[in-house]
C-alpha cells in the first residue's frame, strides 16, 4: 500500500491475484475510503474488510463470482454498497455481508434469481445480511421485484433467506 499526494492510498496487486482474503487486514487501514478492485479479482474470503470503518466506497469488477459471509461486516461509514454482480451466486455469499453497515444508505442487487442472505426467523430471533437503516433502499431487477419480495425458504422449522423481511426496503431497478 501507498499513499497518494491527495492522501488517498493505492494497493497493488499482481495480476495474477484473483482472491481477497483476511490475511490481507483492511481494517487496520481505517484510512482506506475508497477502494476499486481490478477485474482479476474473482473471489472475496471471509471477512476480507469486516470492520473498516474508514471504507466509505468500493467498487467490485464484473468478474466477481464468489463473497464470502461477513465480507463488510461493521463498516460503520459504508453510504452506498458496492453494485452486487448478477453472478455472485454462492450459496451463502450474503450472509451477514453488510451487518452492522450503520451508515448504509443504497444496495444495488444484480441477481435475477435471489441470493442466500442468511436471514432466519426461528422463536423469534431475525438476524442476516442488511442492517434495518432508516430509509435504506436495496435495488433489485424491476423483473424480479416480486420474487424478492416475496421470498421465504423453510428448512427444518426454520424459515432462512427471508427476502420478504426487506420488503418495504426493496425498490424495483432497470440495471
């Protein structure tokens, strides 16, 4: 990592690095407020910026095909999520993805078919993937709105991926 003239900081990474992961600690940066990942990337490990609080923008290339639970986890000055690619399918991609994103204003989700978010409802107890933020919006394709907002699985007495509970949080989007 370097730092800019403007004090920003650049991070290069070989162009054969195709993976992000923990062992990389952004949070230990709480100056990195603006982060662009180039199109090597393909997959995003656990964890990778949980809790950098400086990350205020982060833009995920196209080539995106892989995040993993917890990935901006408590990054507390995130306004706008990076734009989800419609190919981030993994079965757990989401879980936990922006929990504790208190500043969090704007998603942009790509995927037709809903992605695993991880939020359970069992006696009681509602946990998952996006902070409920006063007057947080999470876009979603205008084609797709309806099964968004009405998406449930229930497995073994327990509903899970419950989209449903994002409803008055999900606005139809031409992407």
């Amino acid at each position: 990592m370097s730092k800019n003239k403007d004090n920003t900081y650049t991070v290069i990474y070989k162009k054969e690095k195709t993976e992000l992961s923990q062992d990389y600690p952004f949070s230990i940066y709480k100056c990195c407020k603006n982060i662009i990942l180039p199109n090597s990337i393909t997959k995003i490990n656990l964890e990778t910026f949980k809790n950098c609080i400086g990350l205020e923008n982060i833009t995920l290339p196209n080539s995106i095909s892989e995040i993993g639970n917890k990935v901006f986890f408590g990054c507390t000055n995130l306004k706008t999520a990076p734009e989800l690619p419609a190919t981030t399918l993994k079965s757990v991609c989401y879980h936990n993805m922006f929990y504790g994103c208190t500043s969090l204003k704007e998603v942009y989700c790509k995927p037709i078919t809903p992605p695993a978010i991880g939020y359970y409802y069992n006696d009681g107890y509602t946990g998952g993937s996006f902070p409920f933020n006063k007057g947080m919006k999470i876009y979603v394709p205008r084609s797709s709105f309806n099964t968004y907002t009405g998406y449930t699985n229930y497995v073994n007495g327990t509903y899970s991926d419950n989209w449903f509970l994002l409803k008055s949080y999900i606005e139809p989007y031409d992407f």
